[in-house]
C-alpha cells in the first residue's frame, strides 16, 4: 500500500495509507515474466522503497499508477492492460543497474526508470546493450546533454532551474551585482546545482559569491549559514530536498542571515508544512521560491491537475482536503512520465519493443499534458521534453505552494 509519513507540526510522524500502490498496476517483486509479457504491457523502475527518502520513489509510482488506472479502464493499450513492476534498489547505483538488466532480459519491460542521478550517469553508457528507453526520478542536465539514443529527461531539468532562478534575480527582482550563492550535497545530484550557478553567473559576468556543502543527512545548517553571512550572500540557490529546506531557512534566521534562498525541483518534494512548523515559519515562508518543472496539485486553473484530482478521489476516495497527503513530492512527476510512455506505447503499434517505443518517443511533438507541463517533444538530437519552468512562493493561510506566475521558457 502506498504510504505517506511526514512530521506534522508537532514533531510527531502522522501517516496516510492509500490504495494506489497497491493497485493492479503495481507488481513486486518477482512472478511469471514470459506468461504476463503475453497478457500486459510492462513499464519497470528501479525503485527506492525503503530509505529514509523512499517518498520519492513512492510518490512517484502512485502518481505513475494512477494515470495506468485511467487507461487499463478505458481498456488499455491494444486491448491488453499496462502496468509497473518495481524492484527496491534502496538508492544503490549498482542495485539499480542490476535491476536495469533483469527489466531487459527477464522481465520483457518496454522502459525503464530509476530514482538515483548517480545511476542514471552510470547507466547511460550501457543502455545500447540494454535497449530500453530509460527515465529518471532526478532531471539531472547530463543525462539528456549530451543526447544518447536511449536516455530521455521528461521535465526541464535541475540546471534549468538554477538557471531560472538566478535569471529571476537578475531580470524580475533588478539587482544587477547580487552575491548568489549555492548550497548542495557532494554527489552528482548536487554537482549539477553547483555547474548550473557557475555556468549562469558567467553568463552575467559575476562571480559565485560562495559554494558550500550540505550532505544528504545534515539536519543543521548553522555553519553553512555562518559561511554564507561572512560572504555578504544575499540570495542562495539551494539543491537538496524539503527537510534541508526547512533547516536552511530556520538556521539562516537563527544566524541572522537575511537571504532569500531559491530552491530546485526537489526542495518542494514535502508540503511547506515542514517550514510552516518552525519557529517563527511564517515569517520564515517568505524568504522561500521554489522552481519547479510541473504544476502543483492543488492549482486548480490547470486542466490536467483537474483530471488528475479527480482520479485520485476516484481511486482514492477522499475528499479534496486530503488530496494533499496523495499527490505531494514526486506524485505529479510519476504520472505525466506514465502519460508520456502511454502516448508512446499507443504509437508503437500492437507488438512494441523498447526500440520501437524509444522510436515512438522519438516522434512525439507538442503532446498536450493539459498544462501540467509545457508541451513536450523529442527527437534523434533531442532527449529533453521542454525547458520551461514555474516559481513558487508559500501561501501561508492555504499551507500550499503557488505559482507567481506562468512557464517561463529557459534560454
């Protein structure tokens, strides 16, 4: 069953159980791959589900599951249904290799996914011999830049968000010498952030003005925050996750650190509850926007988010006031990856290969999530989807993230 744990404001974990992992599109473990290859169309990911950030993972398979729902009861794809095994690599690259390669040669999967930036890297140079469309949770640059025939990035990625960020402060906020500095974990998911900053802040012919290390497991961000002050940093570019977030923003106040601090697509992964429970998390909420590549659950103006809140309380059956504790973190990611692969799989025709569906990814233009994203397209040469993304600020009364405004295309 699919799982929801997170502090609530006093500290103490509350849970949500609901049944969209549990549902016919969700396989684990192993079973008959030759016989079920015959009766359904199979997606596979590399999955976490047991770490201490396994919401990812999670989120990201519910929301996947969700929109299989949709289609296996409108009668699936070529009159067989679609689902999604998972194999739990827990965050481990070499785990998450293996489980590429049981996908490929056991388990008849016409595409892939994996959690980890880190995996993606390693796996990029040997998806030839695996030939299947690959995706990752993590939007890392590289793995669409340079472009290989098999790795595709669905979102704009981590470096697209940096880049509008720091565009933000330069264009929209107006300060043209601003000290920008950059807060990120040492692995490969927080080097794309650090390459981004220096890369966009060339572009302005200014220097970063500080780059300092959060490790993953860091709960306490006082000496970053004591660095940053004694850089004069004014604004901050952080990749990591919602819980450092929080860390950030309260240690930053507690340092009386004045700084508004940019966070990437990860950073919005909980719901601002966890800044909103600080001290003081009202006044800390305004100092936070966040860039992302899809449109929040609850922005009910958008179409897609309409549909998608309507499945969930279909499949779900909840009220609206708790659509929020389903469709946080990676939830929204997981389904539109699963509308993508789905159009792909429609135009592969009645016996699809992974080639066959890496070429009919290859041939999608403009497909319409309904405004969740950008439209998206690829190509031979073009392996990401869209480049565009939407800012966010904190409505403190609603606990809610919302857009300042539209996409905003990145250059």
């Amino acid at each position: 069953m699919f799982r929801k744990i997170f502090p609530s404001a006093g500290g103490q974990p509350r849970t949500l159980i609901g049944a969209l992992a549990a549902s016919a599109a969700i396989v684990l473990g192993a079973f008959n791959g030759m016989a079920a290859a015959q009766e359904t169309h199979r997606f596979a990911i590399a999955n976490d589900l047991s770490g201490p950030s396994s919401y990812h993972g999670k989120t990201f398979a519910a929301g996947f599951n969700t929109y299989l729902h949709e289609v296996n009861d409108a009668g699936g794809v070529n009159g067989k249904k679609v689902e999604l095994l998972q194999e739990n690599a827990a965050r481990d690259v070499q785990k998450e290799l293996g489980f590429l390669r049981k996908f490929a040669q056991q388990d008849n999967a016409l595409a892939a996914m994996m959690v980890t930036t880190d995996g993606l890297f390693a796996a990029k140079p040997l998806m030839e011999s695996i030939k299947l469309p690959l995706m990752g949770v993590g939007v890392p640059e590289l793995a669409s830049n340079p472009p290989t025939p098999w790795v595709f990035n669905i979102f704009a990625s981590y470096q697209d968000t940096v880049f509008a960020a720091i565009d933000y402060v330069f264009n929209t906020i107006g300060d043209k010498d601003p000290k920008i500095g950059v807060v990120y974990p040492d692995v490969q998911f927080g080097l794309e952030a650090l390459r981004a900053t220096e890369l966009r802040m060339q572009k302005y012919g200014k220097p970063v003005a500080a780059k300092v290390v959060m490790n993953l497991r860091e709960t306490d961000a006082t000496t970053q925050m004591l660095t940053l002050k004694q850089a004069g940093v004014k604004y901050v570019i952080v990749q990591l996750a919602g819980a450092h977030i929080a860390a950030i923003l309260r240690d930053a106040a507690k340092v009386g650190l004045d700084v508004t601090v940019f966070g990437t697509t990860q950073t919005m992964d909980r719901e601002p509850d966890l800044i909103l429970s600080q001290p003081g998390g009202q006044n800390l909420a305004k100092n936070f926007i966040g860039v992302g590549p899809w449109a929040k659950w609850n922005e009910t103006s958008v179409p897609g988010i309409v549909a998608m809140r309507a499945a969930v309380k279909k499949y779900e059956k909840i009220e609206d006031a708790k659509l929020g504790d389903v469709m946080y973190s990676n939830f929204v990611q997981g389904y539109v990856n699963a509308m993508v692969l789905v159009e792909a799989l429609r135009k592969a025709g009645p016996n699809p290969t992974g080639e066959k569906l890496r070429d009919a990814m290859n041939q999608l233009r403009n497909f319409d999530t309904k405004g969740i994203t950008p439209p998206i397209s690829f190509g031979p040469d073009r392996r990401k989807g869209f480049s565009a993304v939407k800012l966010y600020r904190i409505n403190t009364e609603r606990k809610v993230y919302e857009p300042i405004g539209g996409w905003v295309t990145v250059n």
